[in-house]
C-alpha cells in the first residue's frame, strides 16, 4: 500500500524545554499532524529513535511527526488507510524522544507525561475527535489522567470503549504496534482478526457502517 507522507506539524510551543532530560535527546519536538476537524484522534507513547539516513518514514525524533517510523508508524497509517481515515490526528502522549543514553527509546517518566498532558489537552480540545485511538498502555493512562482517572489491567481493556465526559470523546484502546504480535496472540486473535476488529471498534465507535 503507498502511503502518503505526513504533511504539516501542528506546533503548540516550537521551544518547550519543560523536561531536561529530553530536550538533550531530541532532534525535533513530535508534533500532532492531520486535519484538525478529524473524528479520529490517534495517540502513541512517544517518538523513537528512527534512522536519519532513510529517505522516508525515519522516525519522529528526525521528521517531528508522529508515527512516521517505518515499523510502528506505517502499521498505524496503514490501519487508518483502510478505514478510510487517512485524515487522523496523529500525535503522541509525550513529544520528545525518550533516550536511554544508548541511542535506543526509555519509557516516558510520570513527570515527562504530566508536563506534556498540557500539550495533548490542548490538541483533544481542538481537534474535538469523537474517538481517540490510543496506542498502548502509556497513551491510554496520560489520556485518562486527563480526567483524574486510572485503569487496572490494560490488556484487559484492549477493544473496549471507555466514555470521557469531561473530555466529550470516547477513548478506544489498542495495542502498541511495537507488541501487538506478541499481545494479540495472547487474546486469541489471528493478525487478520485483531486488524478486523480494530476497524470494528472504530467504525462502531463513529456509528460508522460503511463496509
């Protein structure tokens, strides 16, 4: 499938420098891109590394989209190409890189992802999605703390709506595209069935039931 380079950066503060620690690290501040009139919202955990020599889809760190990471980020646009959804919001629960001194990515700390909750609560406000798809167990807990909550049990909660009152969205959690062939097995899906109910989830999420 040939898809299309993500276009422009919705930049909220060009020189954030609220977290020491990934200010060294980063090359360029991820930035949501996508229409900012999307129904869909997808939210990942942080950019990775990714390889500054490739052309294309180098990673977050190097292009400051996104998943636009020849792994995780193709799996994502690829999914939204499917449905139809090419148009997105696509950003991150944090926005800078996360290194762990030797070139690969750290999981975000709680204070990193508290001093870039603002950020995100600035781009759901905006955008106004009726769904987030959020990629992962740290995406889904910085967007539920939005709302002072919590969640037990993550790979419990895979495919099953959560209501946001406050935020007036509704959050679908999804396996990280990093861990979904490990964890998806573990749920009793074939690839085929867990990319099917994703669409699913999604499309029923939207009172979609276009095929």
């Amino acid at each position: 499938m040939a898809l299309e380079f993500p276009g422009e950066r919705h930049v909220l503060e060009a020189d954030c420098a609220r977290c020491p620690a990934l200010v060294a690290c980063r090359e360029e501040i991820s930035w949501g891109t996508g229409d900012l009139d999307a129904n869909v919202m997808v939210v990942g955990e942080a950019p990775g590394a990714g390889n500054p020599e490739v052309e294309t889809w180098r990673g977050g760190n190097w292009t400051g989209k996104a998943y636009t990471a020849r792994h995780s980020g193709r799996r994502v646009r690829e999914l939204l190409a499917e449905i139809d959804r090419s148009d997105a919001y696509v950003t991150n629960a944090v926005k800078c890189f996360p290194c762990d001194g030797e070139g690969s990515n750290r999981e975000p700390t709680e204070t990193e992802r508290e001093n870039c909750r603002t950020h995100l609560l600035v781009e759901i406000e905006t955008v106004e999605p009726t769904v987030i798809v959020a990629t992962g167990k740290h995406a889904t807990t910085t967007i539920l703390a939005l709302e002072d909550r919590t969640i037990d049990g993550f790979v419990d909660r895979i495919l099953a709506p959560i209501e946001l009152a406050d935020l007036g969205t509704t959050l679908l959690p999804i396996l990280h595209p990093s861990y979904q062939d490990i964890w998806r097995a573990q749920l009793g899906y074939s690839a085929d069935e867990y990319r099917t109910a994703v669409h699913d989830a999604i499309r029923t999420a939207l009172d979609d039931d276009s095929s």
